[in-house]
C-alpha cells in the first residue's frame, strides 16, 4: 500500500498535469504526433480505434517532451503498454487492482 500522502501527491500531481492537456500547445503536439505516425496505432496500425498519444518520458509541461518520447497509440495497445510490468511487483506494492485504477484514470486524464 502506498501511504495516504502519496496517492493525494498523485492525485493533484494528476489533477495539474490533466488541466495542462487542455493547453493548445499540446493539443497541437499531439494532432503533430497523429500526423507523424500516420493516423495509425504503431503497435497493431489500427487506424479504426480510438487513437491516444503516449508519453515515454514525462516532463513538468507535456509539450516539453521531444517527439521521439510520444507515439500513437489505439486505447487497446495504449492499456497493454501501461499495464505490463517490466519487473515482478513488491510485496508493498499496490495491489494490481488499485493500480489498474490508478493507470485507468491516468490514461484518461493524461493523454
Ligand atoms: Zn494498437
Ligand atoms: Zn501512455
């Protein structure tokens, strides 16, 4: 379990980040991103699902990161992404429910 502090860090960090997004010099990052990668998921190229961008890196302002670190990616791919675990989860992690939770609304909220 993450201690209380730490999930309200990572709600308002969520909560500032998700208000960024609206900023049009993202908006414009990402149609840019779309454009690049050709209107299509590069992971499965499905071109008929909802498409996201995704951030590799993260920085404080979300058009700060180069272009190499964001791709397309369908809502499918995009979850998987998020979902997979590079390494095996400590025993005080957050249990994989809650931390679906976490990434589900940081998906939404995010990208
Ligand atoms: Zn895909
Ligand atoms: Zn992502």
């Amino acid at each position: 379990m993450l201690p209380c502090w730490s999930i309200g860090l990572l709600v308002s960090t969520i909560m500032t980040y998700s208000e960024k997004l609206k900023d049009p010099r993202w908006q414009k990052l990402r149609l840019k991103i779309f454009e690049r990668d050709g209107w299509k998921c590069v992971v499965c190229s499905a071109s008929d699902k909802t498409l996201e961008v995704h951030h590799m890196r993260y920085r404080s302002q979300p058009w700060d990161v180069p272009q190499k670190y964001l791709q397309t990616l369908c809502s499918q791919c995009h979850r998987d992404k998020h979902f997979k675990k590079p390494e095996p989860p400590s025993p005080d992690a957050l249990s994989k429910q809650e931390t679906s939770a976490i990434f589900a609304a940081l998906i939404k909220e995010l990208e």
